[in-house]
C-alpha cells in the first residue's frame, strides 16, 4: 500500500480515510507549489512544500 494514501490517526485515536484523492486533495497548495518548483527550482522552495504537505495531513494523507 502507498504510505501516501494509507490512513493515519486522527485526534481521538481513530483510524481515518482521507476523503479525497491525493491528486485532488489541497489544490490552492499544490498550484503554488508546482509554480515555485518549475520557476524557481525545489530547493528554493520549501515554505510552500511544507505548505503542502501539512494540507494533505490535515486531510488525513500519511506524507
């Protein structure tokens, strides 16, 4: 099973499903995201990265 879609814990303890797909989960992030990295380069951008990956937590995605 891909550890990106693997359900994680939630607050209480409690298993939890993401409730979307990961593709589709957290589109304003993962625009500026995308953006940065093909115009800037990934090392240079690691707010919006984290940004990211912190949305897809907070939807249940184990990143």
């Amino acid at each position: 099973m891909n550890s990106a879609t693997s359900p994680s814990l939630n607050a209480t303890g409690e298993v939890s499903k993401p409730k979307k797909k990961i593709c589709c989960a957290c589109p304003d992030t993962k625009k500026l995201r995308d953006e940065c990295v093909v115009e800037y380069g990934e090392a240079a951008c690691a707010k919006w990265i984290e940004a990211h990956r912190i949305c897809l937590r907070a939807e249940g995605f184990n990143v």
